[in-house]
C-alpha cells in the first residue's frame, strides 16, 4: 500500500528547482492573500463551505499528472487538506507517488522561503 509523502520546505524547495508538478488546492482568496509556490498550478479542491466537485477536479488534476506514477506535490494552508486529497488520490484512484507541502503554506512562509503573486 502507497502512503502519501511528507516533504519539508527545503526539499520542496529543491525540487521546485527541478520542475516538479505541484498542485496548490487552497481557495483564491488564499492565494491572493498569501502568494503562491512559483510554478504551482492552482486547483481549489474544497470550497470555503467544505463543498467540492471530484469529477471535474479529476480531469484537470489528469491533464497535469498524466500518469499514476508520476509524482507530484499537493500544496495547502496547513497540511490538512493535502493530507486528506492525497489519501484519497492514494486509496481511491491509484496514485503511486503522493507527496504534499508538510505545514502547507504556514511553515513556508514561517521559513522565509519566496513566493509568487500572479
């Protein structure tokens, strides 16, 4: 059985370096608000009532990873919802190589580390 993957910010940030795919879930609002990882791809998961739509989230998050073994970084405020969007991208759909953002955003910023706001 895969588990998903906590990631530090500085071995986030290497691999930032490296392109890796990473996927930020938090609201607009939120990015706006507190900038973005560079290069992440925004894909709000949960609205701000807890709502989401998985049918659609799945065909755009399928467009950027294109294969269940590709691997990819999930991004949020706190590590929470990763954690959850990630055990079920694991237990639900197959995903071989989940990785998410330990802290979120929180620790990122906490660390100083350099975000963008587009």
């Amino acid at each position: 059985m895969n588990e998903l993957i906590d990631l530090p910010p500085k071995s986030v940030e290497y691999m930032v370096k490296d392109g890796i795919v990473m996927i930020d879930v938090r609201r607009p609002e939120e990015w706006k608000a507190t900038g973005i990882i560079k290069n992440s791809h925004k894909m709000t998961f949960f609205d701000m009532y807890g709502n989401y739509d998985v049918i659609t989230w799945m065909k755009d998050f399928e467009k950027i990873v294109t294969s269940k073994d590709q691997q990819f970084i999930l991004i949020c405020a706190h590590a929470n919802r990763t954690r959850t969007i990630g055990n079920f991208l694991i237990q639900n759909h197959g995903y071989t190589n989940v990785t998410h953002l330990e802290g979120g955003m929180a620790l990122w910023l906490e660390e100083g580390r350099n975000v963008t706001f587009d």
